[in-house]
C-alpha cells in the first residue's frame, strides 16, 4: 500500500517569513494530493490539493508543488501570521480505491509574533 | 460548516461500557470514513463505507463495530475497549468516485478509565 512522509514534524517560524512542508509518496498510481489544517481542538480542514495532472497550485498564500518523478509534494506557506500556528497534514489518494486517503504524520508549525 | 456533525464531542467509558458514536454528513456524498487520530501518530483509517457497503477494515480489532444505515449516518459501537483505545475519533465523508477531498467533522474525545 500507499506510504507517505512527512518532515519536519515541527516547525517554528518568524512572522512574515515563509513556511516550507515536505511529503514523500511511494505508490506512483497516487494522482491526487490534498493538504490540511488542523487547529487544537477542531477539525482537520482542506486547505488546498493538487492533482497529478499539473504541478504547481496557488491560492493566495498558500502554495503546493508536485514532483511526480522523485514523488515528492510540498506545501508553501508566504508571509506567515500567527493564526497560521496549527498542524498540517499531507495525504495521498489514487484512483479506484474508494478514495482512501494516506495521511503523513503532520507538521506542527509555530509562527511567533 | 455543519456538513459533517460528531457525537457526543467527549466521551468518557469503563472499559466493561457499551457506546456507540454517531455521524451524519447533510453534503450529498456516498462514501464515509471512521479515523483514529493518536498523540503523534498519522490518521489511522479504521472502516470505509462506500454506498453503505462496507469496503474497508483496516485490521481494527472487533470491539470497535461500525454501521452505516444510510448514505448520511455512520455509528461506531464500542465495546469493552482498552486504555489505548483513548483517542480522538474522526468521521470524513466524500463522494465515492474519487480522488475527492473528504469532509471531516469535529471528532469524539474518547476517554478510556
């Protein structure tokens, strides 16, 4: 099955400064790619995905890329505020699979004032 | 967002206790998903229901039973569970015919004296 990973688990960062978050995937008939945010206490919610046909996605400050050759994906995060302090999660998905989801093991970003 | 809803938000049980946690998803999707989520580990995928049809058990022990009477409720019956077993619990629905983001609700607090 699907293995992915992701790094750093933690992440502290200056406020304004970007953000970098990295997942690994070793099925290579994974094509769809969705990022989430979780806050203590609250649900984890889709902040942004990419599918397999394209390689990079923005929407405003928040950026993924896709490499489907080294099968690596990554989550950009620009001028960082504080209310961006949370922990993100990567997954991967395939087709035909019942849309199962491969979650990485999170990252716990801290944006300090 | 109130498309999917969890209860009750906080459980605390005896392990010799009968339980069960409920779903319900008002967004029109066909598949639903029971997620562990543990202190620094990766969402664990526990069942997937696809059109009320279970599709996946994902090696969880069987004093965590699921039901899926309908498209729009999803159950997780608990019975005589371990300290372990303390965790929080995540419903996700989607459509079936993925990739497709799931939508997760805000997850049960499961305590486990």
């Amino acid at each position: 099955g699907e293995n992915v990973e992701q790094h750093p688990s933690t992440l502290s960062v200056q406020e304004g400064d970007s953000a970098v978050i990295k997942c690994t995937y070793s099925d290579s008939a994974s094509n769809y790619f969705p990022w989430y945010e979780q806050e203590l206490g609250k649900r984890p919610q889709l902040i942004i995905d990419i599918r397999s046909n394209v390689g990079e996605k923005k929407d405003q400050r928040i950026a993924v890329t896709l490499n489907k050759t080294a099968k690596h994906f990554s989550l950009h995060i620009t001028e960082t505020q504080p209310e961006d302090s949370a922990v993100y999660f990567c997954a991967a998905s395939g087709v035909g699979n019942f849309n199962k989801f491969y979650f990485g093991s999170g990252t716990k970003l801290n944006v300090k004032p | 967002e109130t498309g999917v809803t969890q209860t009750p938000r906080h459980l605390v049980m005896g392990m010799t206790n009968k339980k069960s946690l409920k779903c319900e998803q008002h967004l029109g999707h066909n598949a639903m998903y029971w997620y562990k989520q543990s202190a620094k580990k990766p969402l664990e995928l526990m069942f997937v229901y696809s059109l009320e049809e279970r599709v996946e058990n994902n090696s969880v022990p069987s004093r965590f039973s699921p039901e899926c009477p309908n498209s729009s409720h999803l159950f997780l019956h608990l019975h005589t569970l371990q300290p372990e077993d303390s965790a929080l619990y995540l419903c996700a629905s989607s459509q079936e015919r993925g990739p497709q983001p799931q939508h997760f609700g805000d997850g049960t607090r499961l305590s486990i004296l």
